[in-house]
C-alpha cells in the first residue's frame, strides 16, 4: 500500500500545473456543453408574431418547469401589445423556431429575459402602429391603443386587419433606435405586469391536457428501455439477446454507444420484461472501489491534508481577529448528497429518418439535448431538432438528456419512433446528485459585538464544472479551477474584517452538479446556523446584529421588516420557541425568514414560517409568492427529509421511500411579505430555502437546547 | 373496460399491465402520471368507483366491472369540476405533474366528507408528494372547492 497523494500532489505528478495547462484539440475529445449564451442582439424580435386569425404568438425563450415564467414574460407581451394575458398564445419552441438561447437556470430568467422580450413585443407594436396610422390617415402619436385594436378619430382597425394579404404573420423587423417599453412604466400606469394574473394554460394543467415530454405519443411508436449496471461504474460483459428476442411484443435488441444495450417493444412492460431476459452480466466493483465510492466528504480531513486548495477570499488577518475576540465558536456542519426528485422521471421520444432526427423532451436547454443525440447518431447538429416541453420539476436537474439519447439510438436500431421513460428509479440513481458538503467554521466576536474573525473552511463537490458534463479524460481541468457554484454562499453579506474562505470541490464517486441554489443552500445553512451560534455566545440580537453588520441597506431592511411581520418581541415574551436566518441570494435578492418550533414528546415540528422577501420589482406576484412557498417547504425538507445515500457503490435511496422529500403533514402555516421595490428584478426560484432550513435548525437548537449539526436533523428521542 | 363513462377494449397484450399504464400508454388517457411505480407518491391517483386508487399498482385484471375515472373525466376540458375551480382560482400548480394525482384524491375526499377538516385533510392528501412544494395551495383550495360544493361565490376578483 502506498500512502494516497493528495490531489493537488497528483496533479504535480501528473504534469499538470496551473501555469502548464494544455489545451485539447479534436472534436470528439471536446464534449458537448450547456448553452450559456444569451440571446444575439435582434434575435429576440422572432420571440413575439402576430399571426392571420389575430393571435400574438409568444415562443417562450425559457423553459417553463414551474417557476411560472410561461406566466411572467406572457404577462409583459401582453402590457407591451395593450392585451390580456388570455390573448398570447405562448408556445415553448422548437430548436430550430428561435435561435440558440442559455439554458435555464440560475433564477435568471426574469433577470435576462425581461427586456428582450418587452423589447420584441414592443418592436411589434411599433410596426403595427405605423401600419394602422397609414390605414387611418393619422399620425402615430393620435393613435389610442386598445385590446387587439387601434382606434383614431372614431375609426378602428384590428391587429389582424393589418396583416398584407401576402402575409401568413408578422415578425417585426428591427427599429432604428430605441423602443418605448411600457412594461417599463410606473407601477400605476401599468395594466399586467406587476399584477396578480390567471396562470398561463391553465386549463390544459387542470385538465390533463397538458402534453409533459412523457405525454408524447406518435404513430408507430414502440417504447425503448435500457439496461443500468447495478454499481455506478459498473462495465457490461456480457448478455443474451437471443433470449430477449424471443420475448413477446420485443421488436428488436439494439446495442448502443458507450457499452450500453436496450430492447424495444410494442410495450412498456414488454421492453422491461426484455431487459430482464438478456440476463446481463456485469463486472463487479472490486472492495477498493467501492471503498473508493463511499468515501466522505470531509473537511476536516481535507484540511489536514492540505486539499482544501482554493482560498477565493483572504482579507484582514485572522490571528489579529482571534486575540480581539471575547467570545468564540468552532463548529462543523454537515449536509448530505441530494437528489432533485422532480415529479416527472425524463423521458424522451425520438423519430430518425433518412432527413435527421426528430427529438420530444422536457430540458432546461433543449440546444444540449440537441448536441448530444448529434453526436450520438453522427449527424450534423441542425439536422436534430428538439421538441421541447413543459417540464414536471427540474430544480437544476434537467440537464442530462440520457433517455433522449437512448431513444435516438434505439430509434434508429429499431426503425420505429421510440419512447425511453425513465422509472423512478433510474430518474434518482442515474442523474447527478447535489454534492454533500462539510464546513468548519471558526469565529469570534468582540467586546463590541462586532464579527472580530470568520474563517470559513469547506468541502462539497463540482456544481457548475460538474463531473456528469466534463468527461473523465478533462477530469484534471474542472480540478484547477475553483468551482464558483460550490462556493456560492460562503462570500459573507456581512461585513467582517478578517475572514477567509477555504474549500475544496471533490468529485464524489457519483457525479455532482447543479441543485436548486446551488453551493448557496449548503453555505448559506451552514453560515447562518454559525451566525447564530456567535450571537449566542456573545449573547446579542440575531437582528439588530445582523443589521448592523448587513453590507447592503436592503438586506437590513427585510430584517427589520420580518421583525415586525414575524411579531418577534411579542412572541419571546410568549414564550414561543423562534429561530431566524436571513439571507442575500447572489447579492441581489434579500431574504428573511423566522420559524416557530414545538417538541412534544422528542418530536420537533415547525409551527409556523415567516418571510419577508425582496427580489426587486415583481412581475408577477404571485408566481414570485408560489416561489417562496415553495422555497419554504424545501426548507422544511431540507432540514427534517432529504438525504441521498450510497451504498455498496449504488445509490440506495431510489424511491421516495428512502429519499424522502416534505409531505402535507410537515407544512406549517406560511406568511409571506413581498417587498416589491423599484430595484431591477433579481430571482425568487431559489433564494428562500436555505435561511428558512437555517432558522428551522436555530429554532430547535433552542427548543432543545441541543444542536443537530448534521442534517437531516435528527430527532433526540 | 369502463373509463370516463365509455366502454373500452382491452387487448390481449395489456392484460397484463398496470392501470396506469394502459390509461397512458395504450388509451392515451395521458393526464394521469408515473411518478413513482409503487403506489408512494399518489401522481397515478384515479377513481375506481369513486375511491382513490394509485393506478400504478392497480393491475388492470383487477379493475373488473368498476367505474375508472381520470383527470379528464372529472370535470372535462373545460376543468369545471369545484376541485379544478378552487385549482384555478388559487392558481395552485407549479409545474403541475402531480396535480391531477392531487386533485383525484382532493376530490375523492370531498365526495367522503363535504366540510373536512384540517387534519382529515392532511390525512386524505399525506400520500401525494409534491415537488413544488404546493402543500399550503392545495389545503386552501380543498377548503375553497368545499365551499363551490356548498355554493358559495368566489373570493376576490378573478
């Protein structure tokens, strides 16, 4: 046996220095990545058509997967082109009906795609009213416009009346300067946007009509299934196809790229009782690798070793900070791998013909998907098209495509179109995981009260560099650069003199990538349960401390604010047991949340969540309100449910049985402040849930005078 | 077989299958979901006879002479049923893929008990997980769809 290097020593070993990076070339070795980029000047204005029958069509730029932004960007079409939300016909576009845009992800979706998609609607609007002034004989300033309509001097003209007869619709062309954006205007003057409004297809939800990717169905379609290794890593060595042959309803036995092999029948149930005929053989892990498998993340270990090798901040001096403190923590916070346990499985459908390759899914980028079954079937990318629909959860992870790849190969093996649905199962075993992490956090405050030091130590694996997007052979160079979603959280909103940040991104024998908020849910739960451990022990105000030490005016604003709101003071003479946390999503949307918490008979419960929530101005309140509902129960999961586990080098949590996400019966009652400023709009997807975990956990830690660092809490009886 | 008031075929082929996926796969009846395969999550929820049943481990040789009722046998196309009104009016879903398991069970309760309680509620809808996080929607708009039973009018503008 010979000791284990560390990694930054294997690195060294291996040739491979930051100075020294050699860049790959050949396009195979390259693999396929997320779209990051935004939309390219002007191709916004295809987004928004007037159509013959008078329909504005609206194809979403943004996959709707439940944050409501189907909802939020109809919503300021129809302010730009004087409708009602009714009137848009939004639609969620092919690859090949609008250009190229960046995946969705990151709450940025109203951040980024607010004004180009006023900016389409209202180039729109331009053209039709220069059109309807030429029909009216009037100059476009006379113009008043009206639901679907423009009127002048008594007379009228509808949208569609101003439409050629050579014109099937109407894409606008690019304007020469500026566009006036209406869904820009005072809140007052404004009809839709900012304003509770009816949710976008919500008769096809209430009705079943809804089509999910899983919902696809074309003619001739068989249904495809996948054999899985019973081990992560575990290589094929063999199977019987002759056998699945002779199945009834199996249409074929088609052997896939990367070691993979499915059956295709005329039935689900047929294709999985093919899988189960090839008999397949695999080859074990050995002891090592397991072993390999389930090694832990751990700080502490990590930081002995000196692997915690990336130090994003270092300011101040520490050892300064530590002979100025009075009062001091030392603490170590654990949170476990997790899965996103979206509703929906993936699932995709897949039709090759002699043109190309036709593709229905449900993604957070739909231009992935489309680069991966290229590649796949060796054909040019634009010779794939995606169909892309409304997804049921993805909470940053819908991003791996393999059922959509798998139906292409099994398509073209089969000569049928083919429909992978991905069972429960494979959904949670087969996708990235989000990274368990540990922290180790060492601080102090004065006799002042002030943060006197904070020296932040972290382990958590690759989120944004993730291990399931960069192939094994370019492992080395996710390993060099620091990792900013892993670390996302740990850049304090307070102000603290002498801090320092160290963490490492580990690859953790299952990959890792993004989960909802990324490293922000980690750090900002372990941060703010040590904050609350500090003010203890210095025995101060979580509130008036945090507020004093709030680096931006807002953050201390929704901390005060959640004071009143929450009836803090009057609850602690009650006797109530409360925790608070607070937190600033990517410095530009400030959350506060306080929790009531009760024990009986070893059992902690949360009684009651308050929140007051800034994410600048709101376009649609109450999707931003469903937003941090829903923030707010994954607090509640995240703190008492959620926990990935491997074992024996498979995942062993698969169903909801064992990964156990919030039920009914663990939601308390919920009130919500929404302060609706004139800031621009930041995001409301993810920014709620890690404080309102924290201050559940800070709540029980004085409810039982005990404190669970690792989560899921466990209960004390 | 009788689904949504019509009787249908079951060929030879899917005798064998769960109910879900003969609604799904073979009728097309696609408003109900997998979400799970073993009865844990309650997307799959439909009506047999009126009583929420989780159709992916309900084998279709089970089904006999009961009535089946889906997602868009309940109130039709048009969503008219009080449940999907309530639905509406609280604008409950996300991204919607367990909804139609929520609303079989929300209405399967309301058919048991026209006023339920807090705690009955959580008992009747403890088995439909919801990603989302929709819980406090769904509790209000049970009570609201309790009150369309009793005909009383919507709160609020919509």
């Amino acid at each position: 046996m010979t000791a284990p290097l560390s990694r930054r020593e294997f690195l060294k070993a291996a040739g491979w220095t930051a100075g020294g990076v050699t860049i790959l070339s050949g396009c195979s070795l390259i693999p396929v990545l997320p779209s990051f980029d935004g939309p390219s000047a002007g191709s916004e204005l295809s987004w928004v058509q007037l159509w013959r029958d008078g329909r504005v069509r609206f194809f979403c730029p943004r996959a709707e997967m439940g944050q409501g932004i189907a909802t939020g960007l109809s919503q300021v079409v129809a302010e730009e082109l004087g409708l009602e939300l009714g009137d848009i016909d939004c639609r969620y576009p092919r690859t090949d009906e609008i250009q190229k845009v960046a995946m969705t992800v990151a709450s940025q979706s109203i951040e980024e795609y607010f004004e180009p998609t006023a900016r389409a609607a209202a180039t729109l609007r331009t053209e039709l009213e220069r059109r309807a002034a030429r029909r009216l004989g009037v100059a476009p300033s006379a113009l008043l416009l009206e639901r679907g309509r423009f009127s002048a001097a008594g007379a009228r003209v509808a949208f569609a009346e101003l439409l050629s007869a050579d014109e099937d619709a109407l894409l606008p062309a690019a304007e020469q300067g500026r566009v006036p954006l209406l869904s820009q205007r005072a809140a007052s003057q404004r009809r839709v946007v900012g304003r509770d409004a009816p949710l976008v297809h919500a008769e096809r939800l209430l009705s079943g009509r809804e089509v999910y990717s899983r919902d696809v169905r074309l003619p001739e379609m068989a249904f495809g299934a996948v054999a899985r290794p019973p081990q992560i890593g575990a290589a094929l060595e063999g199977f019987d196809a002759d056998a699945a042959r002779g199945g009834a309803g199996v249409i074929a036995v088609v052997e896939g790229p990367a070691n993979a092999v499915g059956v295709v029948a005329e039935t689900p149930m047929a294709a999985t009782e093919g899988i189960a005929a090839l008999a397949c053989r695999w080859r074990a892990l050995t002891p090592e690798e397991v072993a390999e498998v389930d090694r832990a993340v751990d700080v502490d270990a990590l930081s002995v070793s000196g692997d915690l090798d990336h130090t994003p901040e270092d300011e101040g001096s520490l050892s300064v900070g530590r002979e100025r403190a009075t009062a001091e923590i030392d603490v170590r916070y654990d949170t476990p791998l997790t899965a996103h346990a979206s509703m929906e499985p993936r699932s995709g459908v897949a039709r090759v013909t002699e043109e190309g390759c036709e593709v229905w899914t449900g993604s957070q980028d739909p231009w992935f998907v489309q680069g991966h079954v290229a590649r796949a079937l060796g054909l040019d990318v634009e010779r794939v098209v995606v169909h892309n629909h409304r997804i049921g959860g993805a909470f940053g992870g819908r991003l791996l495509c393999q059922a959509s790849v798998e139906a292409a190969w099994l398509a073209r093996g089969a000569g049928r179109p083919v429909k992978v649905q991905w069972t429960r199962e494979e959904e949670t075993a087969w996708n990235y995981a989000g990274p368990g992490f540990s922290h180790r956090i060492q601080a102090g405050v004065d006799a002042d009260g002030e943060i006197a030091y904070w020296h932040h130590r972290m382990a958590g694996g690759p989120i944004l560099i993730s291990s399931a997007l960069i192939p094994d052979h370019l492992h080395w160079a996710g390993d060099l650069a620091p990792d900013p979603g892993t670390r996302r959280g740990t850049d304090l909103p307070y102000r603290v003199a002498n801090r320092r940040v160290d963490f490492a991104d580990v690859r953790a024998p299952m990959p890792t990538g993004a989960w909802r908020g990324l490293g922000a849910a980690p750090n900002t739960f372990a941060v703010e349960c040590a904050l609350d451990e500090l003010i203890s022990a210095g025995d101060l105000d979580p509130f008036s401390f945090r507020q004093r030490h709030a680096l931006d005016p807002r953050l201390a604003s929704v901390l005060e604010r959640l004071r009143a709101f929450a009836g803090w003071d009057a609850a602690q003479e009650r006797g109530a047991t409360l925790g608070m946390a607070a937190a600033a999503y990517k410095h530009v949307t400030f959350v506060a949340v306080a929790a009531q918490v009760s024990v009986a008979d070893g059992a902690p419960r949360v009684e009651k969540l308050w929140c007051v929530h800034d994410c600048g101005t709101v376009i649609a309140p109450d999707r931003v309100r469903a937003q941090i509902e829903g923030n707010l129960v994954w607090g509640v999961g995240m703190a008492f449910r959620e926990a990935l586990v491997l074992e024996a080098g498979r995942v062993a949590t698969t169903n909801f049985d064992g990964y156990r996400v919030a039920r009914m019966s663990d939601v308390p009652p919920m009130e919500i402040e929404l302060v609706s400023t004139d800031a621009a709009p930041s995001g409301a997807g993810e920014a709620a849930f890690a404080p309102a975990a924290a201050a559940i956990v800070n709540a029980l830690a004085r409810a039982e005078r005990r404190r669970s660092r690792r989560l899921p809490w466990r209960a004390s009886a | 077989m009788r689904v949504n008031q019509r009787t249908v075929d079951v060929p030879e082929a899917w005798t064998g299958a769960s109910l879900l996926s003969f609604l799904r796969d073979h009728l097309g009846l696609t408003g109900t979901k997998f979400g799970c395969g073993k009865g844990l999550c309650g997307a799959c929820t439909v009506h047999l006879d009126g009583t929420a049943v989780r159709s992916c481990l309900t084998p279709v040789s089970a089904v006999g002479d009961a009535a089946v009722t889906t997602i868009e046998g309940l109130g039709g196309e048009r969503a008219t049923h009080p449940v999907q009104r309530a639905w509406h009016e609280l604008a409950v879903p996300q991204c919607g893929y367990c909804q139609a398991g929520q609303m079989m069970s929300a209405a399967a309760l309301l058919t048991r008990d026209g006023a339920p309680s807090e705690e009955s509620i959580t008992q009747a809808m403890e088995g439909n997980l919801c990603r989302c996080g929709t819980y406090p929607r769904i509790r209000k708009a049970i009570h609201r769809a309790a009150a369309i039973e009793r005909g009383e009018a919507p709160q609020g503008a919509e």
